[in-house]
C-alpha cells in the first residue's frame, strides 16, 4: 500500500468512505486530536459558542480549538458544526493547527486568502478541490494534511491565483 493510502487510512478512522464530505465538528475534531492531549481535550469544559451544547460529542474539541485562536465561528456568535466545511475554512484550520507561515497579502484580501497561500506553497492543495465553495470530503483532507506533514510536493496542486 502506498504512503497515501496509508495516511489516508489512519486520517479517515472508522472505516467512512474518503469522499464522504467533513462538517466543521468532524473536521476540527480530526484536527485537534492530532496536536492536543486527551486530558487538554476532556477538560475543556466551557460553551464557546452558543449553538455548541456542552454536552455534545464535539465540545472538547471545538473548545480547544476556540481557546488557541484556530476557530472563530461566525459574528452571530454560532460554529454551525453539522455544516459541511468549505475549503476556505478547512485551510485555516490546517493552517493553524499546523503551524505553517501565514504570508503576507494584499491590504483588502479576503480572510482566507493567506491560508490558501499558505496551503498553495506547500503544493498540498488537490486538484480535486475547484472552488471556494467546495465542500471538503475526508479524502481531501487526508491529501493536505499527508502532503504538509510528509512534506510531498512532487504532485499537482493548485495554487491561490486558481481560486
């Protein structure tokens, strides 16, 4: 089995189809679990955000996430968790929890648009991703996280000016 399947494989647990699509609350779980302690985790108790009840699956983890600065949710004071992430919000997060460089853009950029770069100089966007309202599937996820931590950058990916 090649390097890819094999990350894809521990990234996508539970034996879900790879092009099953990632909501915010999956997304951030599989992504926080990967740099946070399993007592960081469950002691993180309070309600970041009002449509996150404390008892939830996803609680611990998008409180993490909130309490490092990762995650922001949305100016109503909501993280919509059962929604489908976007590419957008998926690089941020990635990005973020990472630890790549953010680079520098143009006064007036979009929000996102430091962490597509950031994302696109680590050629770990996949081609299979064609727009910003692309909903991000396991799969992809799996892509970009391998290609940044094994750093592959020998495969075709997109780059910012694509979006």
């Amino acid at each position: 089995m090649d390097e890819r399947k094999k990350y894809r494989r521990r990234i996508c647990r539970w034996n879900l189809p790879t092009g099953k699509k990632v909501n915010r609350a999956e997304f951030v779980k599989i992504l926080i679990e990967t740099i946070s302690g399993s007592e960081e985790i469950e002691n993180c108790k309070y309600r970041a955000f009002n449509d996150v009840p404390t008892q939830s699956w996803y609680s611990p983890y998008i409180c993490v996430a909130q309490k490092k600065g990762i995650i922001q949710g949305y100016p109503n004071g909501t993280f919509q968790p059962e929604k489908n992430i976007t590419f957008p919000e998926a690089a941020k997060v990635i990005a973020e929890v990472l630890d790549l460089t953010i680079p520098k853009v143009a006064e007036g950029a979009s929000w996102y648009e430091p962490y597509i770069e950031a994302l696109a100089l680590k050629k770990a966007i996949p081609t299979s991703i064609s727009n910003l309202q692309h909903p991000v599937n396991r799969g992809e996820m799996a892509e970009q996280i391998w290609r940044i931590k094994e750093d592959v950058t020998n495969l075709s990916s997109r780059k910012s000016r694509d979006f």
